[in-house]
C-alpha cells in the first residue's frame, strides 16, 4: 500500500519539477491551457523586466551624486517612475488578464458534448449527457474526443471541491446548492491527470482522476461501450464473484447495470475493469490492489465512506475482485 502511496505521489510530484507531462498547465493541451499559459509567461516576464529595472535603478541611486538632480528632474522622476510607468504597465498587465474571462466562462456551441461531474468524498461521478436523451454513468475517470468543445457542469451535495485538469484547462470550483460551468477545448490526444484543487477533507489528496482525450472515433466506440449492462461471467470464479457481490451488500451502494445492483452512494463499476486507476486516480487498477482495496478499505483510503471487508474469507475476496475486475 505504502509503495502505491509513493509511488502516485512520486509521479505527481516529477510532473511538477519537470514543467511537463500528464499535469501541467504549462505543457497545454487544450485551448483554455495554451491561454493560461500564455498569461503565465507574459505576467513572469513583465515582472521580470520591472524587477530587473528596479534593481538597476538601485544601483544608480547608490552610486548618483545627489547635486546632479535638479529639485525639478527628481520630482518628474519620481511621479514618471513612482506612478505612471507602474500604472501603464500593470493597468496593461491587467486588462490583458482579463479581457480573457469572457471567454474562459462562456456557454458551449449548442449540440457540444455534455458531461455532468459530481464532487463526491472523495471520489468523482461522472455522467455523460447524451444528446438523443438519456445518460451513461460511469466514475474516476474521463474520456474526451479531441478538437472538440466540451461543456462540464459541475456540482457537490456537500462540500465545496474544485474540478482541474491543469494540461487542458482552468480549474472551476463544485459548490453544493449551485450548478458552475466550465467549457474546455482539448488539442490533442493523451493521458492527462485531473485533482481536486480544493480542500474538502480527509482524502482530498487521494481524490484525482485521469483524463483520457482520445481520436473521435475510438471515443465513439468507447462511450457506445460504457452504455451497456455490465458483461456476463464466463468462468466459475467470476460467477461466484457476482454471487459475492450481491450476497454482501455491495449493491446497496454500488451500480453494477445488468445484474440488479444499483446502488447509488459510491462510484459506478459497471466497467470497473475497463478504468486506468482505482480509489479515483491514485491506485493502480490490478487484482491484487482491487482484493486490498475491498479488504482494507479504511487503511487504503483515509476516511473513506466504505467500510471495509476484512471479515470475508480470502477465496471470497479473490472471486470479488476477479469478478469486478472482469468488467470491461
Ligand atoms: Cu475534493
């Protein structure tokens, strides 16, 4: 467990140092990035410019005779340079910030891909709108196709989190009584990495997820994939794992669609099996992490809203997790 822990934290924290990767706004992969980005680097090297002039001005005046200055040049100099030079260069600074808004908060096209994010603790439900009516509900993980717009709606029954995926766009805060919007443009394809960018609680650094912008097709046929009922065991070991799952209460949490489970208070496992983490964007998805996640819940998850399942036999655990991890 611990190497799991160090290991995400690990990858975060080189995402980081790098300035590149499946986390950083300053390696944009997405039109709301490349303009964050842009901001980033005009607001650094205005204060670079100020900062190195104020320094050499520092210098001038350490070493300037003070009779080389009339009583008329010092004034100028200091209403030029103590006033309207800052006002100029910060008053542009500014109005280029925020002649960027209108745009960062606008509405989608009509007919733009919609999805509807819930900030849970400490995890994310996920519902994509279809356009024909109807929905598909899956959890921790998002896919986008690229090169086009897509419209989050985002809320919490609870607390306030705030939903980010630093390499495609802008955070925007989930507020609990309110519906905020966030529209984003992603340029390219890859595997990107999304957190949660405000403090909700015990695990609010265990609550990610990845983002996965995918060629239009291949998200076609992904979506068309997650909308249906879960797949049919085929061997003894899954089978009893469905038994397991229903004899043990899982369902009165959890939504498996097809076999009569469908509980809403945790993530949807329908196609478990086909997500890239576990326990929302920090755990590998794989059996043995799957059996200890079930098992030891609490020790996994700090505060986590599962209880745990230490109790079951380990061949029952095992069929559990073969069972979910079955679920593609
Ligand atoms: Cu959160």
């Amino acid at each position: 467990m611990l190497r799991s822990f160090c290991h995400s934290r690990f990858n975060a924290t080189l995402a980081l140092i790098g300035g590149s990767g499946v986390q950083s706004s300053l390696d944009p992969a997405g039109r709301e990035a490349e303009r964050i980005a842009a901001l980033f680097w005009w607001m650094t090297g205005g204060t670079v410019v100020i900062w190195l002039s104020m320094v050499a001005l520092a210098f001038y005046a350490i070493h300037a005779r003070p009779e080389a200055h009339t009583e008329k040049r010092a004034r100028l100099f200091i209403i030029g340079g103590g006033a309207l030079v800052p006002t100029v260069v910060l008053g542009g600074l500014l109005t280029y910030g925020l002649s960027m808004l209108p745009d960062l908060i606008a509405k989608a096209p009509d007919g733009s891909l919609r999805i509807a994010v819930t900030g849970e603790q400490w995890w994310w439900r996920v519902r994509y709108v279809l356009p024909e009516g109807g929905e598909v509900v899956t959890a921790n993980e998002i896919r986008l196709p690229v090169g086009e717009p897509v419209q989050f709606d985002l809320d919490s029954p609870d607390v306030i989190h705030s939903f980010w995926i630093p390499t495609i766009g802008g955070k925007m805060d989930m507020i609990p009584g309110r519906q905020t919007r966030l529209v984003l443009h992603p340029t390219r394809t890859g595997t990107f990495r999304g957190v949660c960018a405000e403090y909700c609680g015990a695990s609010h650094t265990y609550m990610a997820f990845y983002a996965v912008v995918m060629e239009k097709a291949d998200f076609k046929r992904w979506l068309e994939e997650q909308r249906q009922p879960a797949a049919e065991p085929v061997d003894p070991l899954t089978k009893q794992g469905r038994e397991h799952f229903l004899a043990n209460g899982c369902s009165a949490c959890h939504t498996v669609r097809g076999i009569g489970a469908d509980g809403l208070v945790g993530p949807d496992l329908t196609h478990l099996g086909s997500r890239l983490s576990l326990g929302a964007g920090f755990l590998p998805n794989d059996l043995e992490t799957l059996t200890r996640w079930i098992a030891r819940t609490n020790e996994v998850k700090p505060g986590v809203h599962m209880p745990h399942f230490r109790m079951l036999p380990a061949d029952e655990l095992h069929a559990l997790a073969a069972y979910l991890a079955s679920l593609k």
